[in-house]
C-alpha cells in the first residue's frame, strides 16, 4: 500500500474540488444506467468525498471507492482505498490482481502527471471489454479558446486552479484519440455536457462571452460543451 501523502487545503483547492456538479454526476450516471447492469462493481477513481460512490450504491451497483487522499472523505460507511494515480496505480488498487467491469473516472485524468500511464492503469484494472467513463474539462470549447487568447491560459486552467493537486494536464482529444489507440481502448460513447458562454466572473469578461457567441459559427473542432465525457470499452483478450 502506498503511502497517503499528508497535505494541506487551500481556498483555491476547496474552488477546484467543488467544480464537479451533481449535474456532470447526472450525465454520467444515466450513461452506466444504460450500458451497466445493476450489481455490476464498479471502480469511483478520484472519488473526492465520495458524492458519486455514495449515488452508485444508491443506484444499486457497488462502488469500489479509490482516491489519492482520505483528506475530503466524508463517507464513512464506504471503505476508501488510496492509490497515487501518478504511478502504476492497479496493483495497489487490485493487489490480487481482481479486475472489473466498470470504471468512472470523472474529472481526475487532468490532475495526473501522466494521462497515457493513468490510462494504461485502467485498461489493466478492467476485465475484457470493460467500460472506462471518463471525463475532463473540455479545453477546447469556444469559451476555453477566448479564456486563452486574452490571458494565454485555457479554461479551468487559469493561474489559481492549476495547483499540484488540481488541474496540471489538459486534456485534448487528439491526447485521448492516440491514448485510446495505443493501449487498446475503443470509443463507444462521446460528447459534452451542457454548453455555456460563460468565461469569467468580472464585468470585462462580458466582452469575451460576446466574442464566444460571435465566433462560435467559424470555429472548428469540440467547440461546445465544458466537460468532454467518454464511454470507452477495453479490447478484448
């Protein structure tokens, strides 16, 4: 077992943690109700406080929770288990090598040093043609796009909210395409939550949501939605 890092909160980490609404946990929920069966074990990495596990078991599966910290536990009544999503994490997560059908991982893979290597832990930690729910700010979307061109930083990544244990890694869809390729993963869902135009709390920032609605029509790519959120099924043996 690894040992658990002792740490210390900030303001700006209690804003980052609490980024992750009830409505993303809606989206993602709704998606294993369609592709999970009821029962099924299902693996919460980056479980926070548990908020997701806690519904999980509500919504009659079993939630494995796995988080870096114990820190913001506040489910009890759940056992945590505590892995560093920054190693090769599935041997701590599953010592006897057990692997599952199932995993959720929602808004985690930009706070790790290593997307490729955090994706390769997952792959090991699911059984043949097991579904990894992931999800990630969408660093592409129009607004994240106007947030970068009037201060050279992407939305959700500004100076406050990339902290160590918060967002150090964006995460674009082509890192995620060649990822998929390489381990062995392939797409069985894809798309965003709701869109918005909002790209700031200052009065200037009106200006930059205008920009966004005007130019939204010319640009290219994941333009819409704040979080990607991807249904991705493991290759089979």
């Amino acid at each position: 077992m690894i040992e658990q890092k002792q740490i210390e909160t900030t303001a700006s980490e209690e804003k980052i943690r609490a980024l992750v609404t009830p409505k993303l946990h809606d989206t993602i929920l709704e998606l294993i109700n369609r592709y999970v069966a009821k029962g099924t074990e299902i693996l919460d990495l980056g479980c926070g406080e548990g908020d997701f596990s806690r519904r999980l078991l509500d919504d009659n599966y079993r939630a494995i929770a796995v988080d870096g910290y114990n820190l913001y536990w506040r489910n009890p009544q759940i056992p945590l288990r505590i892995a560093n999503f920054d190693s090769e994490f599935a041997a701590t997560v599953s010592p006897d090598g057990k692997r599952y059908d199932a995993i959720a991982a929602i808004e985690i893979i930009e706070h790790v040093e290593n997307p490729f290597l955090f994706l390769r832990e997952c792959y090991k930690l699911l059984n043949p043609n097991g579904l990894l729910f992931l999800t990630s700010p969408n660093v592409e979307s129009i607004t994240s796009r106007i947030v970068f061109l009037y201060t050279g930083r992407l939305k959700a990544f500004g100076e406050t909210e990339t902290l160590r244990l918060a967002h150090i890694t964006p995460i674009f869809k082509w890192k995620v395409d060649l990822a998929f390729k390489e381990i062995g993963f392939e797409y069985v869902w894809e798309g965003f939550n709701q869109n918005s135009f909002h790209v700031g709390d200052r009065p200037h920032n009106k200006l930059g949501s205008l920009a966004a609605r005007l130019l939204r029509p010319f640009v290219k790519g994941d333009k819409d939605g704040e979080n990607r959120i991807v249904v991705a099924r493991r290759g089979g043996e």
